[in-house]
C-alpha cells in the first residue's frame, strides 16, 4: 500500500465502514507489477504476485496485513491486483487468515477442496443477469462526476430491486450511503449458499 495526501482520512473511512459491517478487502500490497505473469485466470500479463517467489510473495503479503493491523482494520476478502494470483498466493493467503477470494468463473460462490471461498468477479459494471452470483469491479478514481452520478443511480435503482435479499450490495470504496451495510444484502445471499457444516 502506498501513502498519499488525504490518507488519513482514508483510514478514518474504511474503520468507519467495517463498524458499519462492510466486509474490507486486501487489493495487495503496492499494487506494482513486478512480473509479466497473467496468473490462474489469464486475464492481464501483469502481476504483483503470479510468478514470484514464495517468500516474495508471503513478504508482501505480510507487509500489507501489517499496515491493516497499524490501522486497526481487518480484511477478510482478497482481490488481486489486475486479477492476477496464482496458487502460491493462495496457499500463502489461506496461511494467513484469508479465506475468501473476489475472482474467478463460476455461477455462484463456492468453497474449494482447500477451503477458500470464491465469490466470482466477472464484470466492471452491473449486468442484468437472469441469475447466478458476481461482484463487479469499479476503479472509480479515475470516474468524473457524470460517472460517479450514473453509478450513483445504478446502485440506488438495483438496491431497490435487490430487497428480497438476492444482491450483494458491496462496493468497495463507495460511500456508505449509496448501497448500505454490506453485511445486511450479505446475510441475504450467503444463506442459499453457505456450504453445510461437516460432521
């Protein structure tokens, strides 16, 4: 993670919204690709992580969990940078308390033969979609205001449709007033699909 001017109140606001029940996410470390690896999935030839070393790897890893830690936030979802891991990345997250990952194809949240919970991430924007389960991903830093302004609305009119309990309304980094508690929607959806306790 990188220090910049305003991350002060950066912090503020992500401790604001993980006691409001948002889940946070670790979206690696420095978010520098440091290898042309695209990774499990194959979607970019860039990687902070998919190719490097293991001990590399568990070093930022570390680092980044620790700069939570200082800021007395706990992330329980990862999503790597450019979609780019690989199962060393994996084996290292899981070591680490990381159980679940944003990424991936499939219809609906799943658990692995390992453990780790997949929540797939398909998308950049919100599709109308007959069903299944995604999150989106939104670099909305680099929005202007008409488009903060459309996705305002896009999320104001599918919370609206989402009430029964089928959407999962977390958006990373976006206000708390446009989506609400993410743990609200998430106690909706999880319940169909949270695996069957063993024994």
């Amino acid at each position: 993670m990188v220090s910049a001017p305003g991350a002060d109140d950066f912090w503020n606001s992500v401790r604001s919204w993980q006691n409001r029940g948002w889940t946070i996410g670790l979206h690696g470390y420095q978010h520098r690709y440091l290898t042309n690896e695209a990774g499990m999935y194959g979607r970019i030839s860039r990687s902070e992580f998919a190719g490097l070393p293991a001990e590399i790897q568990e070093i930022k890893l570390r680092n980044a969990l620790q700069i939570f830690r200082e800021q007395q936030v706990s992330p329980e979802v990862w999503v790597a940078p450019a979609h780019s891991f690989d199962s060393i990345t994996i084996a290292i997250l899981s070591r680490l308390g990381i159980r679940i990952i944003s990424d991936g194809y499939a219809i609906y949240p799943y658990q692995d033969a390992d453990g780790m919970t997949w929540i797939p991430q398909q998308f950049g924007k919100f599709r109308n979609l007959p069903f299944g389960v995604w999150t989106i991903c939104c670099h909305f830093n680099e929005w202007t205001a008409a488009e903060t302004d459309r996705f305002r609305r896009t999320c104001e009119s599918t919370a609206a449709l989402c009430r029964g309990g089928r959407c999962l309304g977390v958006v990373s980094g976006a206000p708390p007033q446009l989506v609400g508690s993410g743990r609200e929607y998430a106690a909706g959806i999880w319940a169909p699909y949270r695996p069957a306790p063993s024994g």
